[in-house]
C-alpha cells in the first residue's frame, strides 16, 4: 500500500481535473479539497522522481527479465492487484481495460486502436514487482531540465533533489530545442514500462499512445513543446485522440468478459505472438 487508497484513485483525480465542463481558470485549482492521500502522492512522486532514479528504473526494466508472459496471462495476473479499500464492489483490471476498449470500438476506430485501449494500462504490473505507487502511476514530466508550472502540484518538487542542480533547472537542461520526446527522460512509470515491451508489436500512433498517456503536461497542458520535433506534434494528435477515452470511459456497467473473449482473442492474435518477454 502507499499513500492513495488504490491506483484508481489517480486516475480519478485527473479525470476531476479535466472534466470536459469546467472552465479553464479551474483547471488547475488544487486546494483542501484534494484528498490528502492524492496530495502525500504527489509530494512523493516529485519529491523521487530524479535524473539517476528514472536511469536506474531503465537498467533494471528495460531488459525484460521478467519472464515471457501471453497478453491474457499478463492482463489476469495486473487482475490480481485488488482495490484493498473495496474489493467486493470495484471493477476488475480488465473489466476497466475492456470499457475503455469497447467505448473505442464503439466509435468505430481501426483494430489496433481497439487493442491499444485494452492494453493500455498492463504497465501497471510494476505494482505487483514491488515498485511504489508514487513510480508506477501519475502525471509523467521530462527531468533533467526546469519543471514547468503546467505540472501539478509544482511547489512540490522543491525538496527533489535535481532542483539544486543548476543544469537540471536549466529550461533545455541535458536537452536541446527541439531534440524530440524520444531523446528525453520522463520520470519513470507504467508508460515507459509498457511501451518497451509492446513497441515491436503495434503501429506507431499506438505506442505514442502507451508511451505519452499519462504525459498531461504535455498532450493536455501544452507544456514542453520545446522540445517536441515535428514528427512528435504530429503524433500527439493520437494521443489527444485517446485521451477522453482514457478518461471517461469508466462506468458502474459490468462489462461481459466472456462474450467478449473471443473478439479480444482475435486482436490480441492478430499482433502479438503467442508469448511477450516482461
């Protein structure tokens, strides 16, 4: 456990955030009324989340040693991170993966935009290898160069460790105008995790999906565009494409896994081979 009551909760504080009916000036309005637990998150998340921590998280995931797994074995084993606060009542892993990919099939989008919905969260499986919440989920952001005041709750990262580095608080940093996403370091999460195991699978647009979902300063805050390239603006339209799906996808309806299975296993099949090194 750590200071959220489940991963959901995340999820349901930046789908608050962004409600499609508020209006710009609350946007970014944090106050009392955000959960302590959300805000003890966020302290954690920007108080770790450094230059060293983020290359270290790559040495240790980015290898996948951590078995070949089929995407069902994967989606059943993310199913067995339970919500500790309500278990009886909360939808599983993969029901909500399923609503997210439904609502996308629904409007009518191409097969892999389906299947990128329905995967989009297997990252989260660092939960179940041990990591802190505060490194699994949340709003992602480049490190290694000035926090922007588009990322929320900045006044938190005063006590992180890379704010006394005169380089990292540079606005460029260890990057350059323009160098492209591809070059920069987010801080580490389940984006990054799930886009080196999947990126040899999936068109593009679905792995600037997975890789930039959680990047909200970004995609939804317009943030850091200094160092996006043109290849990436023109990407980030997949992004915002996901997004809304991302988040308000989620409802109390049960989605019917079993009758859904047979669809799903046709997608999954159609691009992935029979077993995924994690």
């Amino acid at each position: 456990m750590g200071p959220l009551q489940n991963l959901e909760q995340w999820d349901d504080f930046v789908v608050q955030r962004y409600q499609p009916d508020k209006k710009q000036e609350e946007f970014r309005v944090y106050d009392e009324t955000t959960p302590p637990g959300v805000r003890e998150f966020y302290r954690l998340n920007h108080t770790h989340q450094t230059v060293d921590f983020v290359r270290e998280k790559k040495r240790q995931y980015l290898s996948k040693q951590r078995g070949k797994r089929s995407i069902w074995e994967a989606l059943d084993y993310l199913n067995t991170l339970v919500d500790e606060s309500d278990p009886d009542t909360d939808l599983s892993q993969i029901e909500h993966n399923l609503q997210t990919a439904e609502a996308i099939r629904k409007d009518g989008h191409p097969r892999w935009f389906v299947l990128t919905g329905f995967i989009h969260d297997l990252g989260k499986l660092l939960c179940l290898y041990g990591d802190p919440q505060w490194a699994v989920v949340g709003d992602t952001f480049p490190v290694g160069c000035s926090y922007s005041d588009k990322i929320v709750f900045p006044e938190f990262f005063r006590d992180n460790p890379d704010s006394r580095n005169p380089l990292y608080q540079s606005k460029f940093g260890i990057y350059s105008e323009g160098c492209g996403l591809d070059n920069v370091d987010l801080s580490w999460g389940h984006d990054e995790y799930l886009y080196h195991v999947v990126k040899d699978y999936l068109p593009e647009p679905a792995l600037y999906m997975i890789r930039y979902h959680s990047f909200y300063p970004g995609h939804r805050e317009g943030g850091y565009d200094y160092l996006f390239n043109d290849h990436d603006r023109e990407m980030f339209q997949w992004v915002r494409k996901f997004n809304p799906y991302d988040l308000y996808s989620k409802s109390a309806d049960r989605p019917k896994l079993e009758q859904l299975r047979p669809y799903y296993n046709d997608l999954i099949n159609e691009y992935f081979p029979e077993k995924v090194a994690w």
